[in-house]
C-alpha cells in the first residue's frame, strides 16, 4: 500500500486569496544585516503554545503583548542600562511618566516622601493633585541641606526625590550625603537625571537606588519625540517597579524608540558640542552689568559647584541668569521677547537653543523672584548668540 499523503498545511490548504492575504507563507530573503534596529510594530504577540502564552509578563522577558515591549522598545530599555549601568531600564511615555511611575511604586496612604525643592515642576503637581488625595505628604526640602537630610525622616518616609543639578535654579546636590542619611532607614533615593542623561553624574556608583531621565531631551535631542526611562539598580526594585509599570499601562512608541536608539548614537558628540557652547554664552553673559548671578554647575556661584566638580565629569546645555534687583521685569520680559535666534519654549536638550522667563518659582530658598530667565544652548555657532544676546541686552537701555 502506498504511503498516506501528508496532511496539507493549513497554508496549503487554504485557496481563497483574501485568507491568503492575512496567512501567508512569503518570506524575504535571509542573510539581511543593518546597523539600526528594526521597528517592531505589535499589539498582538502570538505563541506556539498555550504554556507558552500562560507563563506570564516580567521585565525582559517573555513578550507577552505589545503594551509591555516589542523588540525595539526593549533594545532602547537596554541599550539606556548599559550606559547609566542599571539592573534594568523600563521605557515609558515621558518624563513627567517616569516621575509619576516612581512615585507610585513607594507611594502608599499615610506614607511621607521627601522632595527637592528644586525638583521638576510638574513633580510638585504631581504631589498635590496625585498624590495628596490619596493620604500621601510630600515634604519639599532644601535641595542644598545635604546631610542634614536625616533630621526630616520620619518613620513612613518612603522616598527620597531628588534632581541635580535643578533644571531651573541649577542647586548641586550632596548625592552621597543624602544616600548615607537615607540607607540605615532603607530609604529608596531616586533622582531625575535627565540634566547628565545618564552619562554625566553615575547615579548608581554614588548610591542611587533609582534614576529616571527625560528622554525627551538629549537622547531624543531634536525636540521630536517624548519618552522616558526608569532605571533600577538591582533585582528588588526591577521588581516593585516592574509591577506598577506593567498596571499602568504604560505603552510607549516603537516608533519613538526608534528615533531614540538613533539619538543614541550622536549623544556623546552632541554632549560635548553644548556643553562648550554653553560655557562660552555662560561665561559672556557672567560679565554683563546687568546680570547679578549665572546658574551654570560649572560656574564657581552655582549653587553646589563644588559637589559637581567632585561628582560630575562634565556639563549639559541647560543654565540660569539672575538679572540684577534694580532691572524693572517688563524690561526682562522685552530682552526675552526680543531674542531672534533663541525661541521662547519650554524643555532643552535639543538643537535649537531656547529661552524662558519664569513668573515665579513659589520656593522658600533661592527664589530669585522674576528675575530668573533660563537659557537652553542649541547647535546653532556661540558667536551668533552672543550677537542675538548682545542686540537684545541693547534693549533694556
């Protein structure tokens, strides 16, 4: 008796070419190689077996659905852990994501958080709106109080924030120090180091149990894209983390990790490009009559310059001016409004360099009242904003 037939595939099988158009057996060519990383667009993952997809979503793996990670979000994931020298990154949709997911991993009713008073804006929103309502204190502290930190932990302290240098006021803080006070307590620290994206102060060699960044500034670098990360240092905090992250829903563009893994590749000589630029403009502007004090961290009256010197290996595009008490406001408001080349924006990291005046900090230390204006350093050349700056100084006569 002849050999039975092999059963058809379910592809063989099927002859009616809109089935085939959505269970097809084309293949491109093996063998193909490229410097980027594919974009993986997914909602759906699918599985060989049922076992298979029962075993459950952790960070790294398995991929379980689209929302936790496709193939190219957890390539950026890695590729930021490697440079901050993480346990494991989780990506998330922005910045302002990443703040909220850490505070809702430690946050609980009844518990106490220690903030910087320097911190992100929107982190104090977060506080008041969030988290308040939910029977959770968050204390602003004094971003210089350095070790002094230890007098304001309570029992149900949970977290300790913290931002350095402050992308407003530019406060250097005491990593260490705050570390030391908090470790007996088994305290998390967390810092927003978006200012050194990652590279420029390591976080987790000086203590750090958490470190979030804005990748929407000088990874993303083109003012194109809003992501963020969180990274943690040991397998612990990858797991309470994990578990908020995965709760959250906090799905985040293939797309978007794409143009950042290419951000990736020119952060180092974008880096080094601002951070002369902003140096130069810094130290131009620190010999105009009219300006009191520069917030720059490698400026020696920055606040907790000489912690950035003992702690950072270098400086971002980010700084401040104090325009001295007797320049009225309206005219600080016409010398921003006049500026031609620096556009009036929110945000840094970018090419194009911008300006902000604030209308007020509401700080109790360093406030500096209207008289802050903060610039961010772009590609553009140092010798056509200082003439930018110089034609808008002219202004205030």
């Amino acid at each position: 008796m002849a050999d039975d037939p092999a059963p058809a595939s379910p592809e063989e099988s099927v002859s009616h070419w809109r089935t085939r158009l959505i269970h097809s057996k084309a293949e491109p060519p093996a063998g193909f190689r490229s410097l980027t990383t594919p974009i993986y667009h997914a909602s759906t993952t699918v599985f060989d077996t049922l076992a298979e997809a029962y075993q459950g979503w952790r960070p790294g793996g398995p991929y379980t659905y689209g929302i936790y990670g496709t193939p190219t979000t957890l390539k950026l994931g890695a590729r930021i852990a490697e440079i901050e020298k993480a346990k494991y990154t989780f990506i998330v949709p922005s910045g302002q994501a990443a703040i909220a997911l850490i505070y809702l991993v430690y946050a609980r009713a009844g518990s106490h958080i220690l903030m910087c008073e320097s911190a992100y804006g929107n982190s104090r929103e977060i506080a008041d709106d969030l988290l308040a309502p939910l029977g959770v204190e968050v204390e602003s502290y004094d971003p210089m109080i350095g070790a002094r930190i230890a007098k304001l932990i309570r029992p149900n302290t949970h977290l300790i924030w913290t931002e350095s240098p402050g992308s407003i006021t530019m406060e250097v803080q005491d990593i260490p120090a705050i570390v030391a006070a908090a470790r007996p307590h088994k305290i998390p620290v967390a810092i927003d180091n978006t200012y050194a994206a990652g590279v420029l102060f390591d976080a987790f060699a000086h203590g750090v149990d958490i470190s979030m960044q804005a990748l929407t500034k000088y990874v993303g670098g083109h003012s194109d894209l809003l992501l963020g990360s969180v990274s943690v240092r040991d397998e612990a905090t990858m797991r309470a983390v994990g578990k908020t992250f995965r709760l959250l829903g906090m799905a985040v563009s293939p797309d978007d990790s794409g143009q950042a893994l290419r951000g990736l590749q020119t952060l180092g000589i974008r880096l080094k490009h601002l951070e002369q630029s902003a140096l130069t403009i810094a130290n131009w502007l620190k010999k105009r009559p009219e300006i009191a004090l520069v917030l720059h961290p490698a400026l020696p009256d920055c606040p907790g310059h000489d912690i950035w010197k003992r702690d950072f290996t270098g400086s971002a595009s980010v700084f401040s001016i104090v325009f001295k008490d007797d320049v009225p406001v309206e005219r600080i408001v016409r010398f921003v409004e006049a500026l031609q080349l620096f556009k009036i924006g929110y945000s840094w990291g970018g090419v194009t360099s911008l300006v902000m005046a604030y209308a007020g900090l509401g700080r109790e230390h360093r406030n500096y009242g209207r008289h802050l204006v903060r610039f961010n350093i772009g590609l553009e050349e140092p010798e056509d904003l200082i003439k930018d700056l110089d034609r808008a100084f002219k202004t205030l006569c």
